[in-house]
C-alpha cells in the first residue's frame, strides 16, 4: 500500500532528519564540510526518488518517491520558512561589537560585492547566452548570493583565524538582501516587460535597506522590553522565535521594505542587549535552542534544494557547460576585484582594518552559492509569466554554478586555509600559549601530587605521570619567549582586555541573582564590553575612557534632571537617582573582584612590573568609584546601607541555594527535601524583588539649616528654601557655569569640590561655598567657566529667589562675608565634603576632618572673594 498525503509528508521529514545526523559525524570523518555533503547526499536522494518512481519494482515506495520529488513547498516556502532562521540566528551568533570595527568591508562584501557580481555575470553572458541582457542580470542578482555555512564551518572546524570567521559571516548577514532586493527589482522586468530606471532603482534599493534596518532595530527593542517585562524563561525565548517571522513578514508584505535586512537587524538588537537584559540561565538556553532551530533549518533546506537538483538539469546540452564556466569565472572575477581591488582602499582611508593576503586569497576562494540560490532559481522556474527558455536558462545555469562551488571551492577550501597556514596561531598567541602552559602546568603537577598522596596512590603510579607533567612545563618553558614576543605596550593593552572581560564575566555571574536592575546591569555590561574595545583599540587610554564614560551621567539621567529643575517633577529623577545609586555599588563590589584577579592570575602571567602598572589603572578606577559613592552616601546615608543589605542579603541567598544544590549532588538531602528548601529560598528572595523607596529630598532642609550661610533665617523660610531648591549631580570636568552666560542659578556646594580661572588666577570652591552669588546680586554675567573637580552634590537656588533671600534677610550677606574672611585667615580649608559637628574633646569646626573615608582637605589654595570685588564682572563667586 502506498503512502501518501501528510503521512507520506511527516515521513519524508522524519526521515530527513534521520539523514541529517547521520552526515554530521561522516562529514567530520573524511574531512569535509558538512554543507557540501548534504548537497551530494540531496542529490542523490532526488536521482534515487526519480529511480524509483520509473522503476516497476519499487511500487511500495512510489508514495514517498512521489513526495520527495514533488515536495509540498515552493520557492516561496523555502524563502518565507528557512530564511528568517538562518539570518535570525547567525546575527545572534555574531559578537556585533567586533563586527562593528568592520563595518566598512562587510558592507562592501555584502552589497558592493553583490551589485559588481549581478553586472559582470550578466554583462559575460550576454554576448553568448542568447538571451536578453536583463535576463542576464536576474541570473547574475540570483548566483551573487554567497552561503557561509560552509566556509565557516570548515574555519571553526580547523580552527580559522576568528577575524576571518567573522568577516565571512557579517558578510552572510546582508548578501542575501543585497541579491534579493536586485532579484526583486529584475524579475518584473523579465515576467512583466517593465523598463527598469536606474535611479529609481538605486533609491528604492536604500529606502528598503535604511527602512528595514529601522523596522528590525524597533521590533527587537520592542521584544526586548516585553521580555524584561514578562520575566518568564519560556515566554522570553518564544518571543525570540516569534521576533524573526514578525520582522520578516510586516516588512515584506506591509512596509515593502527588505525582510532579509529587517530580521538581520532585529537579531544584532537582540545580540547587543540580550545578554544585559535577559537572565544568563535564559540566555543561555535560548542561544542553544537557536542553535539547534539553525541546524534544522540549515540542514533541511540543503537537502531539500539540493534535490531539485535532477529536476533542475533536465534538459542540459555542452553548451549550457560552457555558459556555467563563463558565469563561474565572471563570479570569481568580481569577487576578486573587490576584495584585491577595494579593500586597500578602505585600510588607505582608515575606514577599515587591513585585511592580510592569505584572508583575500581564501575570501575570494570561499563565495560559495548554495540553498538560497536554488530557491531564487526555482521561484524563476515555477513564475507561470517566465518564457519556458528563459526558466530552462536560469535554472540549469544558477544549478551547475552552485554545484560548481560546491564540488570545486568547498572540497578544496580546507586545504587551501591549511596551505596559507591560516590555521596557527599568531606570534603573540603563541608566545601566550608557552607562557600559560609553562605556569599552568607546574601549578597542575604540584596540585596532582598533593591529591595522589591524600588519595593514597602508590608513587610508582604517580611518579610517571607526574614526571611526563614535569616535562612538559620544561619543555614550554625552554621554548617560552614571552618577553621578546610581546612588548610592555602589548602586555598592558592585553592585561587589561582581559580585565574588562573578566569584568563582563563577574557581572553576568552577578547578574544571576534576581532582584538586581536589569537597566543597571545593561549600562554596566554595555561600559564592559566598550572598555574590551577601548583597550584592544586604543590601549590603557581607550580602557579608561571607556571607564570615565561609566562614571558620567546617563542621558536618562540628565533627562530626569532637566524635568526636576524646569518641572519641579522628582520622580524621574529619583528612579535615576536609585539606579545610579545601585549601578556604583555594583561596579565597586566588581572593582575589589577585579583587583583580586590581577593580583592573582594575571600578575603571574604577565609579570610584576606589569602588574603595578594594571593596579595603578585600576586603583585609579576605584578611586573615582569611591568618590562618586561617598558623594551620595554622605546625603543619602540611610538608603546606601538599606541597599547595601539587600544587596549581601540576596548573595547569602545565592549561597544559600548553592549550599542546597551541592548537597543533593552528594546525595545528602533527598529530592523532596531539595525541592522544599529551594522554594523557602525563593520566597525569601522574592521579598527582596520590591524596589527600595528613594527619597530625593531626604535631609535637604537639615543640610540648609546647618549651612554657616543660612545662619539666622526663620523656620518657615528654612523650610521654603528647601521646598523651592533643586538638586544637581555634577561629575569631574562638567561645566556648572559657562563663561559670559547669564546667571540663572545660585549653586551651594552641599558636597564636592569646583575650580574657575579669571584673570589668570585660579579660584576654588568647597563644601559649604556659594558659585554664582556675586552675579547674582549685580546681575552679572558669569566671568569664567566655573568646572567640577570632583563628584560633587549642588543645591541650585534660583537667582531671582536668591537676590529676595537676600534683601528679606540681610544676614545672608553678612555669613557669606564672614564665610569668605574665616577663608582668606586660613580657618576654614576648602574641603570636599561637610564638616562634623564639634563634639567634646574634639577639635574645633574650623579644622576638623572632612567627614567620609574619602575627606579631602586642602590648604592654602586661593579662595574668591565673594562680594567685594573690585570691578564688575571681575571674579566668579
């Protein structure tokens, strides 16, 4: 009985699949990559199907022989079900900020590439294949899309230089546009006999990239933030799955811009705030259910394409050879101009990297075709308004030259990277592989020894072993040249990308403790992965500026600001306020980690006089930490031990379930059990997932009131005063008053420290000064750019409501006169934080000690006089 319809479907299927994983471990036994085999595998399943459906002795498999020749998907379906896919996973599979240095050759390979391709194709065929040139250029569009499945994985596999991985792959991410979107705009053309305009034809080629890119980067955010919002594992990764169909579909059926480019972007959006967004545990589940979607849908559409294969080449003379061999070398010829052609071009103008030799050579060699081009072929070849010559011409073409780069390219391509030796490692990871192993195993060797006689093994069991160690490491050692390979620039550059990596590392380890900010931990590994770039790009100053940039405000937060001052609102201002709070506490938390780590693993690796160099970087780094956290620790001192203690507390509940975890693994504690102490743990950590009230506000008035300056005023206007003042965070360097602007705020210096330069005289301002009470009062503008030296804490009074305070309560004038005088005499040191109250036996107010572990006195500097000056507009107050 012969089987047919869904049956004889899910059959075919099931055994695809069974197919599939027999290829993988083949492939990997003669060596050769796993796309190609499957496309001979194809083949030979479409000529032994087509056997069978002629043959008489097979009637019992004439169903299934049926089905696989005429399977139940079109062009269409292939393009709709397996594309979204694989574009969708192989740009969550790519680290896009090393894609983004490389920008400038990807997009030349993938639309630079495939436009001279699509011309020279179809400008070679012409004169010979005796077909219309627009014909032509619809098989040039449909040959010039490359598959990287194959390339990359013969690199992964004989272990590639990364660099060239990833060139291959950014490339595969937007070729398939680029050839589809000319696809698109030629086959009206051919089926409706329109002319083609070439501007026109440009421009809607770039409306349909920009809109697309701007489609996919909306919708992944858009994901993104219902995933933060829904916090389940399983719905979070069927959004994902969801994410590549939506941005593929509403972009090709309702925007008319390109589906490729939309679920590309889409992917890299997700690629660049997943990991700070989603749970590590989710993350890592989904990149491994992505990675599995992919190997079914990559494998499948192989297969299934490459079974079309007979039915494609039916009718194929000598002279079709001829014209595959012509398409073939115009392909590689266009491949070769560009990459020889235009890449010193973009390393001449800096735009790019250089790209060495070896990578030109084997990028030229590696443009394999593959499953999309016989899909754009078969959409041809099924297209009822296509002349029954023309669909023969495209199909028999476009089959032989994929079949041509896969027999040919793909079967040599892995003795080619072996040949240019683009298998070994460099200089400086070479040198790193002596100098790690030597230590590595001397450290291995000893640790083996002291676990053989706790374990009681014999010593003549273990002296061989451990001699064959010891070997080894004086093995490494003697060939070990560390320190001629790698200079101390490199040493430097290279300790500290491997801190910043570190540093990547401890935050999603921390990040797995639930009750932290998601938006803290995003803006902390987003300042991680920049210090990565910063280090590899630019050294020991791209790191700390990268750092630097941590430490400064956010937009979001000068945002909140902004409505605080103008709108009087708190609220945004005190969620930023909360989030900053908790964002320096972590990153101090991870900068004690990290110094730790270089002291331990990195010191020994790179040497001691490296290692002082690195703890300066970071010892720096933790200063400018401390200084920021004490600032709002002095003022918010009840909120950052409250947050402190949910902070330990929810790290002894991570112990905690560890604890639990490792007694099942020993079988101490049953599964019941287990399971009823890890829920008293979760119910515990879900009272920590309320978010601490902030109160912005907290202790305003209480700081006014102790301010020398506003001794003397009334409860009620004290109480006014605070009502009416807002609050401004200023980091080192920011611009509090800009020279020649006017005043429009009177700033006190709750805490922090601020200098300006005026007629060439430097004037400094510490906790409890005024800035701008001069201008203020005469209505002057600000007569030198007054900067912030260190984090500081201001209370902005409006000038209007100062020069009022001022005329209600003449007092205010005579503390700010008394203030300046205890300054000029020396009684009172310019400090960065507030002074203590006297309290018996201490020392006097004027001289005591700036309260916090980071109190900063300094003497002697020149302090400005306030009101007293000589001419209008002369000093800044």
């Amino acid at each position: 009985m012969a089987l047919t319809g869904l049956a004889a479907v899910l059959l075919v299927i099931a055994l695809l699949l069974v197919v599939v994983s027999a290829v993988q471990p083949l492939a990997r036994k003669l060596e050769l990559s796993e796309t190609v085999l499957l496309a001979i595998v194809g083949i030979i399943i479409g000529s032994v199907a087509d056997f069978a459906l002629r043959s008489s002795h097979a009637s019992a498999l004439s169903g299934i022989a049926e089905t696989l020749l005429d399977f139940p998907i079109n062009s269409e379906a292939f393009l709709l079900i397996f594309l979204p896919v694989l574009v969708f996973q192989g740009a969550l599979a790519i680290d896009v900020r090393r894609l983004a240095h490389e920008t400038a050759t990807v997009l030349l390979l993938a639309v630079v590439a495939v436009v001279l391709s699509t011309a020279l194709i179809g400008f070679a065929l012409h004169p010979f294949a005796q077909m219309p040139l627009v014909v032509c250029l619809l098989l040039g569009s449909i040959v010039a899309t490359t598959d990287p499945s194959a390339v990359a994985g013969i690199f992964r596999d004989i272990g590639a230089a990364t660099r060239l991985t990833r060139l291959v792959e950014g490339e595969a991410l937007l070729n398939d546009a680029a050839a589809i979107s000319i696809f698109s705009i030629l086959l009206p053309s051919v089926t409706l006999h329109k002319a083609i305009h070439p501007g026109d034809a440009v421009i809607s080629f770039f409306i349909s990239f920009g809109g697309a890119l701007i489609v996919g980067v909306v919708l992944g955010r858009l994901t993104l933030a219902m995933m933060s919002a829904i916090g389940s594992s399983a719905a979070e990764v069927t959004l994902t799955v969801a994410l590549p169909y939506v941005a593929y579909i509403v972009s090709d059926e309702f925007l008319s811009v390109s589906g490729v480019v939309a679920t590309a972007a889409a992917g890299l959006t997700v690629s660049v705030y997943g990991p700070s967004t989603i749970r590590p545990q989710t993350w890592l589940f989904l990149n491994q259910l992505w990675q599995q979607l992919v190997f079914w849908a990559g494998s499948l559409v192989f297969v299934l394409a490459s079974m079309l294969v007979p039915h494609l080449l039916v009718g194929m003379n000598r002279w079709d050879w001829v014209l595959i061999l012509i398409a073939s070398v115009a392909g590689m010829v266009a491949r070769a101009a560009v990459v020889f052609g235009m890449f010193p071009l973009l390393a001449w103008s800096r735009l790019s990297p250089p790209v060495p030799t070896p990578f030109k050579v084997t990028m030229v060699w590696g443009g394999l075709r593959g499953a999309i081009t016989l899909a754009l072929a078969l959409a041809v070849t099924e297209n009822d308004h296509v002349s029954t010559p023309i669909a023969h011409f495209i199909g028999i073409i476009a089959t032989g030259f994929v079949l041509i780069t896969l027999l040919v390219n793909g079967t040599t391509l892995r003795s080619l990277v072996l040949f240019l030796k683009l298998d070994q490692l460099s200089p400086i990871d070479e040198a790193m592989r002596h100098q790690v192993l030597g230590i590595g195993l001397a450290n291995v060797q000893r640790r083996a020894k002291a676990l053989g006689e706790e374990l009681g093994f014999s010593i003549d069991a273990t002296r061989p072993v451990l001699e064959q160690v010891a070997r080894r490491s004086e093995d490494e050692q003697a060939v070990n040249e560390f320190d001629n390979a790698l200079s101390d620039t490199q040493r430097i550059n290279l300790a500290l990308i491997t801190i910043a990596s570190q540093e990547r590392s401890l935050l999603l380890d921390l990040f797995r403790m639930k009750g932290l900010s998601r938006r803290v931990m995003e803006i902390l590994l987003r300042s991680a992965e920049a210090a990565v770039d910063g280090a590899r790009l630019e050294g020991r100053l791209g790191y700390v500026r990268a750092i630097r940039r941590r430490l400064s405000p956010t937009f979001r937060f000068r945002m909140a600001q902004a409505i605080h001052n103008y709108l009087r609102l708190d609220r945004p201002l005190m969620l930023s306020m909360a989030e900053r709070f908790e964002m320096l506490m972590v990153a101090h938390f991870i900068s004690i980690s990290l110094t730790r780590f270089m002291r331990v693993r990195l010191e020994p690796t790179l040497g001691s006089r490296i290692g002082e160099i690195v703890a300066e970087v970071l010892s720096r780094q933790r200063k400018l930490l401390d200084e920021a956290l004490d600032t709002m620790r002095l003022h918010y001192h009840g909120y950052a031990e409250a947050l402190e203690n949910r902070i330990f507390r929810q790290i002894v509940l991570r112990l905690e379930g560890e604890e639990y975890d490792a007694l099942l693994s020993e079988s101490l504690i049953s599964e019941e059990l287990s399971r009823e102490l890890i829920k008293e743990v979760e119910r515990r950590r879900h009272r920590l997932d309320k978010r601490l009230s902030f109160d912005l506000r907290s202790g305003i008035e209480e700081r006014i009131k102790n301010a020398t300056i506003f001794k003397g005023l009334s409860g009620a206007e004290l109480h006014d005063l605070a009502t009416t003042t807002t609050l401004r965070f200023v980091t080192p360097q920011e611009v509090i008053c800009r020279k020649g602007r006017k005043v429009k705020y009177v700033y006190f210096i709750s805490a922090g420290l601020a200098e300006a330069h005026v007629v060439g005289e430097e004037m400094h301002y510490g906790a409890g000064d005024l800035i701008g009470a001069q201008e203020a009062l005469k209505r002057w503008r600000c007569a030198g750019t007054v900067r912030a030296v260190q984090f500081g804490h201001l209370m902005a009074i409006r000038a209007s409501r100062f020069r009022r305070l001022v005329e209600d309560y003449p007092v205010v004038l005579e503390n700010i006169q008394a203030n300046r005088r205890k300054r000029e005499t020396g009684e009172r040191p310019l400090s960065l934080l507030p002074r203590r109250k006297p309290v018996e036996n201490d020392t006097p107010p004027e001289n005591a000690a700036a309260e916090g572990p980071t109190a900063l006195a300094i003497e002697g500097n020149p302090t400005p006089p306030l009101l007293d000056a000589p001419t209008p507009g002369s000093e800044v107050s």
